[in-house]
C-alpha cells in the first residue's frame, strides 16, 4: 500500500514538473517573440527618427520652382491630403502661403518650414511616443524660426512684449487654420498629442533656409 502511495506521489511530482517545464517553455518562447517584435519596431522607429531630421525644405521650395497644381476638392477628402510635388507640404497649404506672400521669400521660407513640421504629424508611418516627440521638436524649431525671423525682438534682452506676440500668432495661425482645416484633420492633431511626453528643444539650426541669402 505504501508503495502504491509512494507510486502515485512521484507520478503526481513529475506530473506538475512536467507541467512546470513546459510553462518555463512556453514563457521563454514568448518572451523570444517579444523581443523579435520590439527589436523589429525599434529598428522601424529608427527609420522614421531618421527621416524626420533628414525632411527639410529646400531653397527649390521656396522659390516655387515645381509648384503644384490646385488640389480642389481633393485636398480635403483624406487626412493627409494631395502632396502632388512631393516635397512634404500639403499643395493646398504650400498654394495659399504663395498666394498670400508672393512677393516675400523670407516670409515663404519660415511659413513653409513651419507646415512641413505640421504635416509630419499626419504622414508618418509610425506614431509612438519617440516618433511623436521628434516631430514636436521639429514644430518647435519652426515655431522658433517663424518668430525670430518675422517678428525680431525689439529688445533681445528681453521677453517678447504682447505686440511681438500677437504678431507671432498671426503668423503660425495662418499655417495652423489652412493645416487643420477641417474635423478629421482636428481630430488627427489631438490624437498625435496623446503621444507626446517631455521633451527638449532641437539642437539642429532653427531655420532650414539662411534667410540672410534671399532676395527679399
């Protein structure tokens, strides 16, 4: 009788070892998959890092040198709307700020770069926090280089006085009010910010263009 119990106690142990060792197996296998996937997404996050600190305007872009055709009714039918020129700024906001400062490079430059930094918030093809802190960084930088470039400080060692920045506002207004011009580009923008954690300002030059080389 001992013996049968004795039996039934070891079967009963190598039973719940067996067990115990496939769920170590099982566990392992796991965390395997897990680290494949989270080395593949750190390489993909990488990329796109990449990709947003390499998308810079162009001295092209900002004399219209391959300007695109009115997108019409198209402009508006997705979140990223027509790009048709290819050069990361959506046609029918690149179009509006030619229209509205044909005769100024300098204005063109800073107001260009500043909805090339709000477009990446719709077209990149990875969001998570590092990406969506890169591209706050990149909006920051344009931000700057809008202010320092069209509303100098009157006083450099001082704040900005109230008149600098209402004048400020106009300006990143302008490219904000054409950017998220209708519900779904609104709604694309506050999901981007769920994204967002602290973050520094860029240590890259503020303005893409020297704006010191252009005509006007």
């Amino acid at each position: 009788m001992e013996k049968i119990k004795a039996f039934i106690t070891a079967h009963k142990f190598f039973k719940i070892l067996k067990w115990a060792f496939l769920i170590l197996i099982i566990i392992y296998i796991l965390g395997v998959i897990w680290r494949l996937n989270y080395n593949r997404n750190l390489a993909k996050t990488e990329i796109q890092v990449a990709k947003i600190h390499n998308t810079k305007l162009t001295i092209d872009n900002v004399m219209g040198k391959n300007l695109p055709p009115d997108p019409g009714a198209e402009a508006d039918k997705t979140v990223q709307g027509i790009d048709a020129n290819n050069n990361g700024i959506r046609d029918d906001v690149e179009l509006a700020v030619f229209k509205e400062y044909p005769n100024s490079a300098k204005t063109r430059a800073v107001l260009l770069q500043y909805a090339l930094a709000l477009q990446m918030r719709t077209i990149q093809s990875i969001i998570n926090t590092d990406t969506a802190t890169e591209i706050i960084t990149e909006n920051s930088r344009g931000h700057a280089c809008v202010a320092n470039v069209l509303v100098p400080r009157k006083d450099p060692e001082s704040g900005r006085n109230n008149e600098e920045v209402e004048k400020i506002y106009e300006y990143i207004n302008f490219i904000e009010d054409k950017q998220f011009n209708n519900d779904i580009r609104k709604k694309a923008n506050e999901d981007f910010y769920e994204y967002l954690r602290s973050y520094s300002e860029s240590t890259n030059e503020i303005c893409d263009i020297d704006v010191s080389k252009l005509p006007n």
